[in-house]
C-alpha cells in the first residue's frame, strides 16, 4: 500500500491499481498472504495430479499402432 503525504499531514492509501481509497476501507483490509500461500500449494497439487494422470495415460496407452511400432522396433534390434 502507498501513502503520499498531504498538506494536511494526513495519509492516503491506494488500491493495486492506483486509485485512491479511504483510510478506513484499507486499514480493514488484511493482508493476503495466506492466500497467496494457499493459492501456490493449490496450484502445485493441481499440476502434479494433471501431470500423474497424463503421465498413467500415456504409460496405460493401448493401440495397435503403437504396439505394431513396438513390435518393428524389437525386430529391427533383434536383427542386428
């Protein structure tokens, strides 16, 4: 929060887009650092689960394309 200093001798306070706001409103407000935090281990939890599901899928993949390509593979290795 930024204060500028009036001729006055009081302070103002600004909301994150450079609007001023009054003293009471931002005095009430806390801050969001919980939520921060919250917000950064919600977002890890939800990655990790995409990239585990994405990741059984893949490994749980099963088309005879993929199986023929497999199989060529071990013939083309077991030729050599």
């Amino acid at each position: 929060m930024r204060t500028t200093p009036d001729s006055r001798s009081t302070t103002m306070a600004f909301d994150p887009f450079g609007e001023p706001v009054a003293q009471g409103v931002a005095e009430a407000c806390p801050t969001a650092s919980g939520d921060r935090t919250a917000r950064r281990v919600g977002g890890a939890v939800f990655w990790t689960l995409a990239l585990v599901i994405l990741a059984g899928r893949i490994y749980a993949y099963d088309m005879p394309a993929v199986q023929s390509v497999a199989t060529y593979a071990a013939q083309a290795v077991a030729l050599r």
